[in-house]
C-alpha cells in the first residue's frame, strides 16, 4: 500500500512538473530576452537600439561602465548598467532558490535561467559611485518646467537690454567727451558711464536664468537628481544675486538721503 501511495505521489509529482516547466516555453523566454532592442546612454546622450548581445560587447570591451544607463522594454526606467542582471549586476537569490535550485515544481523557478551568466559579463566595478535616480511626481515636473519658457524669456531680455546697454553707454561718452572739448563737462559725464555699469551687472542674471532654463530641459529628459541639483544651484544664483543688488541699491539711497540731509542742513 506504501508502495502504491508512493507511485501516485511520483506521478502526480510528474505532473505538476509538465504544467509548470515547459521548455519549449522557457526557450521562447530565453530567445525573447537575447532579441529585444536596448538603448544605452554615454554623455547624456540616448544611444542604440541594439541587441543584448551587442550590449553585452560594448560593456566586455569598456565602452559602457557601471554608472552608464541602459532601458529597454521590461525596464520601468532609465537604470545603471551595474544593476541590471543581465549585464553582470547584482543577482539576489532567495533561500529557496539556493535550497531546491533543480525543483521544477514552483512557478517562479523556470524564471532563473533567463538571465545569461555573471561571468560573460565580469568588466563592470560595482564599487563605483551610482547616479541616483530621481523620485518626483509628475505635477511637480510639469509645474518647473511650465518655468522654463520664462526664464528663458526674462535671459533673453536681460540680454537685449545688456546690448542697449552697453551700446547707449559707449556712444554716449563718446558724445559727451566730443560735445564738450575742452569746456567743463556736466554731471552727463558721469551719467552715460553708468551706463556701461549697469550693462555689466545685467550680464549676471542673464547667464543664471539661461543656466536654469537649460537645466530644467536636462531634467525632463534624464530624469537624474544630479541635473536637479544644477538647475536649483542656478536658480539659488540668480536669488543670490537679485538679493545683494537690492541690499546694495538700498543701501545706496540711504547714504545719498544722509547725504543730502547734511547738506541742506549746514547751508
């Protein structure tokens, strides 16, 4: 009878094995992982599509490393190349896995093989430093780069006015000092100078606010914390320096007022 129960539990072992691994299946899985279209990405710049194998070629020979990112279909997101099983990164393997690795019984264990060797692909230093990939909800995305056309905006007439700037300070010194020849020159004199001052301090906005507007570009096409940090180092600049223009000018009022109250006072 023992006997007899120990065949039924065989054979239903059998069968459980037929429905759960089917190789014909797992090699369709296999050959659909080793055709699928990869991009990779070197210099911020998006590149490919080419096949794992072509993939796997260009991290053996150094061209890709393991901060370098790769996508494709099966991948939620843009990931370092160091990550991705496929192209030698880390493989987490379960209890039951290290356990029962020939048991074909459970569903997941089919799933395994998919991935090529870790020793096909041994070129990549998992030491090395990540670039952290960027949480951000897709409202606060479109709320900064709704800024963007702005900034770009208010640099481009910061530099237009820098232009009026500069060329309404140098020909009207020109002017004054040609004007007056060898009489005594008027406040005038000191007036258009201050023109090519002003054109000077208007450059530095100009370039913060262009610096953002470009940054904030990067950002919705890499989608990285490191852009973001860059676009709000820019925009920190820019309030930087609207903040200590204002103190300054500020400042500058009192003391003509100070001034100008003393004046009139000892007359």
């Amino acid at each position: 009878m023992v006997r007899g129960l120990y065949q039924i539990d065989s054979c239903i072992a059998l069968l459980m094995s037929r429905l759960f691994w089917n190789p014909v299946r797992h090699s369709a899985k296999l050959g659909r992982t080793m055709s699928e279209s990869w991009h990779y990405e070197q210099n911020q710049q998006p590149k490919g599509p080419v096949s794992l194998a072509e993939l796997q070629q260009l991290v053996r020979s150094g061209q890709i490393t393991a901060r370098d990112r790769v996508w494709t279909e099966r991948l939620r997101d843009w990931t370092p190349a160091g990550q991705v099983p496929e192209l030698g990164g880390p493989v987490q393997l379960t209890a039951a896995t290290v356990a029962a690795p020939a048991a074909p019984a459970a569903p997941a264990a089919p799933a395994a093989p998919a991935a090529p060797p870790v020793a096909d692909v041994g070129m990549l230093s998992y030491s090395q430093p990540q670039i952290e990939q960027l949480m951000f909800t897709q409202r606060a995305m479109d709320m900064l780069a709704q800024t963007r056309p702005w900034a770009r905006l208010i640099s481009i007439l910061l530099w237009i006015a820098v232009a009026f700037m500069l060329i309404g300070g140098v020909f009207g010194t020109i002017g004054t000092v040609l004007g007056a020849g060898g009489a005594r020159m008027g406040p005038q004199m000191f007036i258009m100078p201050m023109y090519l001052v002003m054109a000077v301090l208007y450059v530095f906005p100009a370039i913060y606010l262009g610096r953002y507007a470009s940054r904030i570009s990067e950002l919705q096409r890499l989608k990285r914390a490191d852009v973001l940090e860059a676009s709000l180092e820019a925009q920190k600049s820019f309030w930087k320096f609207c903040g200590i223009s204002a103190v300054v000018i500020i400042a500058a009022y009192i003391a003509f007022a100070a001034v100008l109250i003393i004046v009139l006072a000892t007359r």
